[in-house]
C-alpha cells in the first residue's frame, strides 16, 4: 500500500474490502449453520450465541461461549441420534 502511495496510485479500490469480507463472513457462516444446525435446540444456542458475542465486545466472551454451549449439548448427548458404525476396511 506504501509503494501505490509513493506513486500517486490511487487506493479507492480498497473501500470495496471491507463489504466483500463480511459478504464471505456471512455465507461461510450461512453454509455451515444450514449443514449442522438441524434442531431446535441447536438453532437457539447459535442465535444467543451471535447475540451475546454481539452485545459483549471482551475477547473472553468467545471462548466461555464455546464452553456454555459445550456443556449444554454434553449433558444433552443422550438425545443425540446414533450413526451406525462405518467399516474402514
């Protein structure tokens, strides 16, 4: 960026990084919460989730956040549908 200021190169191009970044943010996140949110539960962990990161700013509210829904879908295992066992053979 340094070397396109030296030679009066415009860097306007650049306004556009910012909105295509969260673009991808938001589809990748659209992608895998289409492919692993598929109960009710689930989905309600992952909206208080974006909520709680969203009205907590602190880097510590990320990892408490994975550990709480964590906990909650452990103790909740049991309800979990089991995958019948693949052979690797």
């Amino acid at each position: 960026m340094a070397s396109f200021e030296t030679k009066q190169i415009s860097i306007a191009f650049t306004r556009f990084i910012q909105p295509m970044a969260v673009g991808f943010i938001v589809y990748g996140a659209y992608s895998i919460g289409i492919k692993t949110v598929t109960r009710p539960r689930a989905f309600l962990l992952m909206v208080l989730a974006a909520v709680i990161s969203y009205f907590i700013k602190t880097p510590v509210v990320f990892p408490a956040i994975l550990i709480v829904a964590g906990c909650i879908t452990a103790f909740n295992y049991k309800a979990h549908p089991r995958e019948p066992k693949r052979n690797s053979m």
